[in-house]
C-alpha cells in the first residue's frame, strides 16, 4: 500500500478523495463526492444572551451571547451598546463543534448599565440575509416569565385544594339526624 501526503499533492481542481476502486463486475467508479463537489448546506445561527449579576446595580452586570447551530464555522459575533459596536477585545471568540456538524461560540461583556441602556448581541453569518439581533432585557426573558406565572399560579391552586381538603377533614362529623 503507498501512502501519500495530501499537503500540497492535490492540485485545486482534483478532489481530495480518490473513487473507490472498482473491480471486474463492477466497472462504474463510485465517487464519496463527484467533482466538483455541491456546496454543504448552510444552518443559520441561534442566539441567546444570559447575564449574571448582583443584587448591586452599581457593579457590573457579566452578559454572555450563545451562539449555536450554524455551517459553516465563519461568524462574527458583536456587542452592540445603545447601537454603537463594543470593543471586547483583540482576538475572535472560538468556535467549537457540535457534535451534529455545526458550530457554536459565545461572546461575554462585563457592562455596567445604566437605565434605559440597551445591549444587542449582533451576528453576522453566511446563512443570514439580514445580521441576527438578539437583545438583553433587565429582568426575566418573557419565556422564562411565562413559566414562572404558570409555576406560581398551578402551586397557589395545588394550596387551595389543599387548604379545603384540610379544612373537610378537620371539620367535625355531622351528628345523625341533624340534617
């Protein structure tokens, strides 16, 4: 068997996988990918921002971007503050993959807002027309606050019919004939 580097072997219009080798009942040669090879699908990006902060406003508030499931793995990810782009530092965050073929990468600012400021995690990626914007608002996300009023609501119920059920069963037995 001769093995062959492939840094610098392959000129750019020969595909890097050569056919399978075909045999004498076989005589098409089958290809992993034909040349030239159709472009990978792109996936768009999925966004969300997350804080951590303390009960002090006036300390700074850690805001992280999540950015996942996009192809390919070329992205830009920014901070914008009041619609003006933060600098968060020299180099790209990284981008890692997933386990399904896509990619994810998060961006983190340390701010200290101040009321009425806004703070956008843009992202910018091949599969969008337009940049994905995603805001961070103070206090819950509505999703997450949906589920907090539906939490709250189902255990006040569950202490209602609880409280009745209490009450039912401390309350003394009817004496015979008194209704």
């Amino acid at each position: 068997m001769l093995r062959r580097s492939l840094r610098g072997a392959i000129a750019p219009h020969q595909h890097p996988i050569p056919p399978l080798e075909h045999t004498a009942e076989d005589t098409s040669h089958v290809h992993v990918c034909p040349p030239p090879c159709p472009p990978f699908p792109t996936a768009p990006p999925q966004a969300h921002v997350t804080s951590s902060s303390s009960s002090d406003s006036s300390l700074p508030v850690l805001l992280t971007c999540h950015v996942w499931g996009f192809y390919p793995p070329d992205i830009t990810v920014l901070w914008l503050h009041n619609g003006d782009i933060v600098s968060v530092g020299d180099q790209p965050p990284p981008v890692v993959p997933n386990g399904d073929l896509t990619y994810q990468t998060q961006l983190t600012l340390k701010a200290t807002p101040a009321h009425g400021d806004t703070f956008t995690c843009s992202v910018l990626h091949p599969a969008l027309e337009q940049p994905l914007l995603v805001d961070w608002g103070h206090g819950l996300p509505p999703a997450l606050l949906v589920k907090v009023v539906v939490a709250t609501v189902v255990m006040l119920l569950g202490l209602g019919v609880f409280a009745i059920g209490l009450h039912r069963y401390r309350a003394p037995a009817p004496v015979p004939g008194s209704t």
